[in-house]
C-alpha cells in the first residue's frame, strides 16, 4: 500500500521529469528560432551588401558559357546564360563584343542595358570603344512556354523597378514561328525603354513581331537612331504606322510617328 508520503514523491519526480522535457523542448526551439534568425540576417545583410551593378561582356564568337567567367578577357558565350547565371535583382549591363541573338523570354525587376562593345582603345583614351551590334531574336523563345500567353518570341517582361537600355544596337524583330500567341519583344507594365544610336528592323516585312506591347500604365520609349525596313507600324502594338503613338494613352515617346 502506498503512504501519502510515497505518492507525494511520485508526484514530485513526475512534475521534475515533465519541468525537464518542458525545458529541453523550450531550448531546443530557443536554439532554432536563434538559427533560423541568424540566417534571416546574413540573407538581408548580403543583399544590402550586394554589387549595386553588374558588368558581363558576352562574345558569341570566342566566348564561352560556364562559371566563373562574364569578364573583359573571359566572356560568355551567350546573353541569355549571362543574365541565367546573375544576380538579377541589380542593374546589369551587357557589353557585347559581337552581334548576338537573344533566346529565351524573362523577367526583368532592376535595370538591364546592352551596349555595342569592342577591346579597342578609344579616342578617349578609353580601354574600350563603343561599335554597333546586332541583336537577333529567335522565332520562337527556347524556355517553355509562359502560362499566362502561351507561346511567345524571346522576350523581356518589364515589371516592378525592371527597364532596358540600348546602346549602339541594331535591334532586328524576328519572323515569328508559325503559332505563336505572343509575338512582343518588351512586354512593359509602365516602365522605361532606351535606346541611343540604335536602328529597329523586321527581317521581313510579313512578320507578326511587335516591338513594344503595354501590359499596364503608360510605357516610356526614348528613342534615338533610325527605323529601318518593315519596322514602321511594328513599333507600338496596336498603333498602325505613321499614327503618333502619343495619342494612345499607353505610350509616351519622342517618336511622332510608328
């Protein structure tokens, strides 16, 4: 039979064992949300510390896709593994060393600039100078297609903080593969499009490529350069050529004429 005195002290082990568990869980959860802190820290503090910018030189005729490279005397291969393989949430800047054909479609939230590059000094004295590139797109974007439009041409999704900057580029709208539901360069939601000494041309004149297509708010295209063959009418969606785009609400340019 067991004495009051007895099962006052099981009932004391009972209630010291349940305080250690109770203290053992508590570390353990003290210990995590410590971890778990910590990691929330380093993850903001590498993203304060972060580059503000970006440079990648791309070569498509001498350089090559793998990692560590994106430098003057080591470029990429190609735009599209370039920006696969950076840090997106700074502003980039491409410096291409040879025309290039972009393939895939992507999202753009910081600022993105392509700017005609060669390793020759200028009259500056500059280690580099500023030449005229071509920049080409596929018929059709090699990345699967995008659930809100199908299938689609490679092309840049401007949203948030996300604009581009051309600069000596010869931009040429490709002839869109047959099917193609999204047949746009720059998808915008009332961002900013540059583009100094550059030309726009359409590889033919029946292509369904469009420059530019409103996907919100007012787009904002600077240009200066010149529109070459098959481009007038293909600049602005929905703005037939010769028609100012200014009288459409969704675009703002110093062109006067599409």
């Amino acid at each position: 039979m067991t004495t009051v005195v007895e099962a006052l002290q099981a009932a004391t082990d009972e209630l010291h064992n349940a305080a250690l568990l109770y203290q053992s869980r508590a570390d353990a959860v003290a210990a995590n949300l410590a971890a778990t802190t910590q990691n929330a820290q380093t993850i903001i503090q590498n993203f304060q510390n972060r580059a503000p910018s970006l440079g990648l030189f791309i070569n498509e005729n001498t350089g090559i896709d793998a990692p560590g490279r994106g430098g003057s005397d080591k470029p990429y291969k190609t735009v599209d593994y370039a920006l696969d393989n950076a840090d997106v949430s700074v502003n980039i800047v491409c410096y291409l060393f040879s025309d290039v054909t972009i393939r895939k479609w992507r999202s753009v939230y910081a600022a993105i600039g392509f700017v005609g590059f060669a390793p020759i000094p200028s009259a500056y004295g500059w280690q580099f100078s500023i030449v005229q590139r071509k920049m080409s797109f596929l018929g059709e974007a090699i990345n699967p297609p995008r659930l809100d439009v199908g299938r689609c041409l490679p092309f840049f999704d401007l949203g948030g903080g996300g604009t581009v900057n051309f600069t000596a580029i010869d931009i040429v709208m490709p002839t869109a593969a047959a099917g193609i539901n999204y047949p746009y360069l720059i998808s915008s939601i009332g961002r900013q499009i540059v583009c100094s000494g550059c030309s726009l041309s359409c590889e033919t004149a029946g292509s369904s490529a469009v420059f530019i297509a409103p996907n919100g708010g007012q787009v904002v295209l600077s240009f200066a350069g010149s529109i070459g063959a098959n481009a007038p009418g293909k600049i602005f969606s929905g703005v037939a050529a010769g028609v100012n785009p200014n009288t459409v609400w969704n675009y703002r340019s110093n062109l006067t004429s599409a």
